[in-house]
C-alpha cells in the first residue's frame, strides 16, 4: 500500500477541520452569531462585538455563513491558510489521479479534462480563499469568479 492512499482522505479530513476552527475563532471573537440562535433582529442597540452576555442580539448581517466567518482577521488568515492548502492539494491529487490513469490505461480526453477542471476548481478556491469579500466593489467580481470557478467547474 502507498503513502499517496493518504493525499485524497486528507483534503476533506484538514479543509473541513479548518472551516470549523474558522467558524469557532470568528464566534470567539464575536464577529458572527451562534448557529443555534435562530432569531435574528431588524436593528440591535449595540453592534455585536460589543455585546456581552448569554444573550446576543444577531442581525441577518451576523448570519455565520463562510463568507463572514473568514472576512475579518484573525480567521480571515487561517481561512486563507486553509483554502490555498487545499487548493494545493486538489491540484496535487488531480495530477496524481491524472497520471495513475495514464500509467494503466491509455490518455483519453475524459481525463484531460477531469485534469483541467480540477484545476479550475482549484484556482477558484485560491480566489475565494485570498480575496474574502468585504464588501468592495473592486473585490466583489473577483470573489464572484472564483465561486463561479469552483461552483460550475466542481459540476463537470
């Protein structure tokens, strides 16, 4: 048995792993809203960093979606960490999977272009990953690209 039996069960086993440490860094830190609190706010008094209590008053801008949990720093480092690793990975795991069919069969174009669409999934996630969407127009079509990137080239 190969060591390289590791490379594909690792990619879900750490991104999954490192979105769950993302989500608990930004509830620690208060930039987003618990997942169990189901009631969100029109309007809040005070902004939520700067509540405290059992108690949170959440507006649908608090929402723990993944795209708020790795926009502000420090979990916007470590989202970045984990998204470019795994794009890393899937790059890695794609040219593997891409010569193991070379090797034992003979090249088709069904597996050039499970190749090149991993690929893309790949370069979709390092633009998700390296430009969080923090509102700025200028930031926002590159965001959008690269979940298109991911989002379509993943359904091929």
């Amino acid at each position: 048995m190969s060591l390289w039996l590791i490379l594909p069960v690792s990619l879900p086993v750490f991104t999954i792993t490192g979105i769950w440490v993302v989500y608990a860094m930004s509830l620690y830190n208060q930039h987003v809203c618990p997942v169990q609190n189901w009631l969100y706010n029109e309007s809040c008094e005070e902004p939520l960093p700067l509540q405290r209590g059992p108690v949170l008053c959440c507006t649908l801008d608090n929402i723990p979606l993944i795209s708020k949990c790795g926009t502000l720093p420090p979990e916007s480092c470590f989202f970045s960490l984990i998204c470019s690793t795994g794009s890393f990975m899937v790059m890695l795991i794609g040219l593997l999977r891409y010569a193991h069919v070379i090797e034992k069969h003979q090249n088709c174009v069904l597996n050039t272009a499970g190749l090149s669409t991993g690929w893309i999934c790949a370069a979709g996630l390092i633009m998700v990953g390296n430009f969080q969407d923090s509102g700025e127009r200028q930031e926002t079509w590159v965001v959008e690209l690269g979940k298109g990137k991911q989002i379509h080239g993943s359904r091929l």
